[in-house]
C-alpha cells in the first residue's frame, strides 16, 4: 500500500502537470482572442454578465478624485484599498491605514465595514481594524464589538484578546473572566493562538484560569497532530496513552484514525479497539471511522465491523448499516443476512427495510418477491406506511394486502394521521365508510377527531356522540374535550354539557378542570365538581387535585385552608403526603402543615400506603 506521503507526492506530480498543460491551452486561446479571432465559447451568458454587474455593483465604489498610482499614503477609508488589483497589496494598504488611524477614524471604517458586500473580506478586514482598535482602547474595542450580531462576536473578541495578550497579558486574561461563557471561551482562543510563544504549560494555565483547560488541550493535540500526522500510528498510541482523558480529545483520535485507516487498511480497526477502554469513546471514534468508510467501500467496512465482536459490533454496524442502506438497501440487506440469525440481525434488516421504505416505497413493493420470505410482510408494511405521508388514499387501497393484525394497526394510523392532517374530512368520511377501517374504526376515528376539533368542533363532537359505547368504554367526545382544551379552553367548557354521563362525563371534565388549574384559575375547576354526586364527586378532586400538585404544590399546600370543604381538604393533603416519594420541592415544615388537615380516615390510609411502601422494600 503506498504511503499518504507517496500519495502527495504522485498527487502533485499529477496537480503540476495539469496546471502546466491548461495554461498552455488557456495560453493558446488568449493568443486567439488577442489575435481578434473570438471564439462564441468564450463569450459569457446573460445570467453571467448579470451575476458579474451584480457582483461590480456591490463592491465599495472608487473614489476616482483620489491617485489611481496605489501608494499607500493616499488610502485613506476601506473604499480606495479596491484601487489595488492584489490580495497583498490591498492588505498592505489597509494596515498602513489602520496604523495611522485614530479612535475616531476606526469607528468610521467599523461602520463601513459593515457594508462590504464579500463576507471574507469583510470578516479579514474587521478582524485586523479590531487588532489596532485593541492596541489603543481595548476595552472600548470591546464595547463596539459587543453592538455587532452574536454569531459575529467570537470572531472579534478573538482579535481583540489576542492582540490585547501581547501589551497585558494579565488585563487581557482578568478582563476575560468576566464576559459571558461563549465571549470568554472566543477570548481564551485569541489568547492562546496569538501567545504561541508561551510555553504549553502556561498557556494550560490560562485555560484553566478561565474555566476551560480543554481549549487548551485541543489546541496543542491539533498542533501535534499537525506536525505527525505522516506516522498516525505513534500520533495515536502517543495520544492514547498520555495522561489526558481520551474523550477530551476525541475529536483529535478521529482524525489520527482516519489517517491510520487510509495509511494501513481496515486491519488496524482491532489495535484501535483495545487501545480504548472507555466503550462511549471507542464506539464514537471507530463508528466515525466505519461510517466514512461506508462512503466508498461499504463492503469492506461492514466486515470489518463484523469482525470487532463485543468491542462494538452491535453499535457500530448499526450505524454503518444505516449508511449503506441510503445508497444501496438490497446489499445491505444481503450482508446483514449473512450473520447470525438473531435479535440483533433482525433488528439490523428491519433498519435496511424501514430507511429503504422510507426513501423508495415503490421500489420496495416492486421487489417484495425478492426479499427473503421473512422479511416480506414488514417490506410491504414499512412501505405503506411511508407512502401514507404523501399519498394516504393509496396507502388506505394498500391496507386490504397487511394481514397481521398489529401491522395492520399501524399502517392505519399512519394513514388516518396523515390523511387528516392533509383532509380532515377525507379521512374522516374514510374511517366511518370503509370496510378496511371498519376494525379499528375506533381507534383511528381517536386519531382523526384530533384534527378535526381544530377546524370544527362541533362536527367533531356531533361525530364522537354517535359512536355506540360498551358498558365499559370512554366516550370519544373525551377526545374532542380534551384537544380543545389546548386550543380553545372556553369552547371546551361551552361542550361539556353535551358530553354521556358516566366515565365520559368524569374524564372530559378532568381534561377541563385541569387546565383551569394549569391556567391559574383554581376556583373555577373546583366548582365543576358541584356537577357530580358522590362517588364521582371525590374521584373528580382527585384528578385535580394531582394536577394542581403538579403544576405548583407550593401554592396547594398555601392554599389548603381555603379549599370548600374540610373533606377536600383532607384529599388534598393526602395527595400532598402521598407525593413524597417523587416531589422534592416541599420541605418537612410544609409537609407536616399539609398532614395537619388529614382526617382520621385519610391519615389511617395513608399509613397503610406507607407501611405498604416499607414492607415491599424489605422485601
């Protein structure tokens, strides 16, 4: 295998010669056109000589009363650096400028700056007027860079600490300190970039002083990394056994593996394996490795990760396999089957199956007698339900060919939900009429209820009244109740009348009273239990009650004296006691208040549950 550095060094070969011969082609037609004989394939579009006025348009305009010579003394703003044809020599101008810029001046090329129509150029020229506006008033080059967009605040605190280390390297680090986390960690970086000159150990030391040592770490890996990438195999047992955590520089290992892998083949995957104890490290470095390699040889990867065993198959090979299957499912699918038969395996071809479906249900229906005989029935079921997202009547046509019941259920709802979202009353008048719903009718009328209580609740409503219901069934007007609770809470109340009696009843106005409790008006849900006698009544606090400790048991446990009854008020404290084995927020004293109000009752069944609760933990 040849080396990476042989590689460049053939690659350049190549690069030089192909430069060599397109300048001598690109000469040929420059003598053409010279020669006055232009050929119509040199000649720009429409669109491009549109794209190039555009681009002219939008660059700083000259101002021609000044030399056109270039000399950099007659520059005086960011507008006459377009008067220099190079790179250099516009950067030549502009420090020449800045350098004899005062404050004033800097905030007047700040704000024309900000009219640079290139984004590199405007960044590189911002960045060097921040340099000098450092050198004379840095924390006033702070203030102004502070006025700019967040996502361009790093980039300028950079050039600002970075310059401000070489006059103060004490100011610049103290006044980092103080900025906020993403400013302070954008300062720490213009440090210790700019302070190379410092040993590592001190730059370390900045880092930690401004409460984050792995910049500093990250830093010098890439540095090292930089300098021996041409032997990744010494980089990576240099890096793997330093005494620097390895999930702190796992960015770094990647790219040492990726070398190692390109440099030596799939082979070395084993020596990376054990050379990493930590599983959450060793699964995101070679499962980033395996996964680019999964780009051009999906084949040989998946072996390799095969090969791995407990190190990582199980991981990694998901990961792989999910790649592979986006650009070629039926291989994927061939090398998955060539492992053992089970759960895992299984698992592995669902995924093929499912991303397959996903980006080409027809494909997979069209090759369904291909597929291993397992594996049809989840074919055909995985590729309804991704057509039911763009196309839910011919998916609904395709339910008749899903046999298995569960599978049938999930192709349904997947249909219903994607069919009301698109047209609630299409699918509406499909879950009552047609003979393939008519099983899970229920089940999916839920589902498209939903949807329509937003467009119309009465409809909605009118509909889940003139379902029949078994003795021990909740009405689906719960359903309705229930989604207009989130979206129209006075219209939920308006409804509640109209709701069966029974488990219905209790149910949507549970839905209701809770969100009267979420919203703040306590008082009001609390009157709705006057609409229920007894054994209802308690059975309706009870719901609220737990929804008003969920929503802010301090204010319940405040608010116990004022409740209506002292019945109530025994119920609220129990819920209040029975929530101690999750609720961390009430302290001993409050829980002790809220114990005071129990009856005698109450307070028997609630050493019961808790002696209850004792025994089960001894045992």
């Amino acid at each position: 295998m040849n080396s990476p550095s042989k590689k460049r060094f053939e690659w350049a070969l190549s690069f030089v010669a192909g430069v060599a011969l397109t300048a001598a082609v690109f000469g040929v037609a420059l003598f053409t056109l010279n020669a006055g004989d232009k050929p119509a394939e040199f000649e720009l579009s429409d669109e491009l000589e549109a794209e190039l006025a555009s681009v002219q348009a939008s660059t700083l305009k000259v101002d021609e009363s000044k030399p056109t010579d270039g000399s950099l003394d007659t520059v005086d703003s960011l507008q006459d650096l377009s008067r220099f044809k190079s790179k250099f020599a516009r950067s030549a101008a502009l420090h020449s400028l800045l350098a004899r810029s005062d404050e004033n001046t800097l905030l007047d090329l700040i704000a024309e700056s900000e009219e640079i129509a290139l984004p590199s150029r405007q960044t590189a020229w911002q960045e060097a007027i921040f340099q000098r506006y450092a050198t004379i008033n840095p924390e006033r080059a702070i203030s102004r860079a502070e006025l700019f967009p967040s996502d361009d605040q790093g980039v300028l605190m950079g050039a600002i600490f970075g310059e401000w280390s070489h006059s103060d390297l004490d100011g610049a680090v103290g006044r980092a300190m103080v900025l906020d986390e993403s400013l302070r960690v954008a300062a720490m970086r213009g440090i210790l970039n700019s302070r190379d000159d410092l040993s590592e150990n001190l730059r370390r030391q900045i880092a930690k002083q401004l409460g984050n040592e792995q910049v500093a770490v990250e830093l010098f890996a890439q540095a090292t990394l930089n300098e021996t990438i041409d032997n990744p195999e010494a980089t990576w047992n240099a890096l793997t056994s330093d005494e620097i955590d390895d999930i702190g520089q796992t960015a770094t290992l990647v790219q040492v593996a990726q070398s190692w892998v390109d440099q030596s083949g799939f082979e070395v995957l084993p020596l990376m394996s054990e050379s990493l104890p930590n599983w959450q490290t060793r699964m995101t470095i070679l499962g980033s490795v395996i996964h680019r390699a999964a780009l051009t040889d999906p084949q040989g990867a998946f072996n390799h990760a095969a090969s791995l065993g407990d190190n990582g198959e199980g991981y990694i090979l998901s990961s792989l396999v999910r790649t592979w299957a986006d650009s070629e499912p039926m291989a994927a699918l061939e090398s998955v089957r060539t492992l053992e038969q089970n759960r895992f395996s299984r698992e592995l071809a669902d995924t093929v199956i499912r991303i397959w479906a996903s980006n080409d249900p027809y494909a997979v229906l069209d090759r369904l007698e291909t597929l291993p005989e397992d594996l049809r029935a989840r074919g055909r079921e995985r590729a309804v339900v991704s057509l039911a997202g763009s196309s839910p009547e011919e998916a609904a046509r395709l339910l008749a060919d899903i046999e298995s019941g569960e599978s049938r259920r999930e192709v349904g709802w997947a249909v219903a939900s994607s069919w009301a979202e698109q047209d609630v009353h299409g699918a509406l008048n499909w879950v009552l009429n047609s003979p393939q719903a008519r099983d899970m009718q229920r089940d999916l009328l839920s589902v498209v209820l939903r949807e329509l209580a937003q467009v119309d609740p009465q409809l909605a409503l009118d509909t889940a009244l003139n379902q029949p219901l078994s003795e021990n069934q909740t009405g689906l007007e719960v359903t309705v109740i229930g989604e207009l609770t989130r979206r129209n809470l006075s219209q939920a109340i308006e409804l509640l009348s109209k709701v069966r009696d029974g488990r219905t009843k209790l149910r949507a106005y549970s839905e209701v009273g809770s969100a009267l409790v979420y919203s703040g008006d306590r008082d009001r849900a609390l009157k709705l239990a006057q609409d229920f006698s007894e054994p209802s009544r308690t059975n309706y606090y009870n719901d609220i009650l737990n929804a008003w400790l969920r929503s802010d048991p301090e204010d319940l446990v405040d608010s116990l004296p004022d409740l209506p009854s002292e019945q109530v008020k025994s119920r609220a404290a129990l819920v209040v006691a029975i929530s101690t084995r999750w609720n961390r927020s009430l302290d001993e004293e409050q829980l002790a208040y809220a114990k005071s109000f129990l009856s005698e009752e109450d307070a028997r069944h609630l050493e019961q549950r808790t002696s209850g609760s004792r025994n089960w933990r001894r045992r």
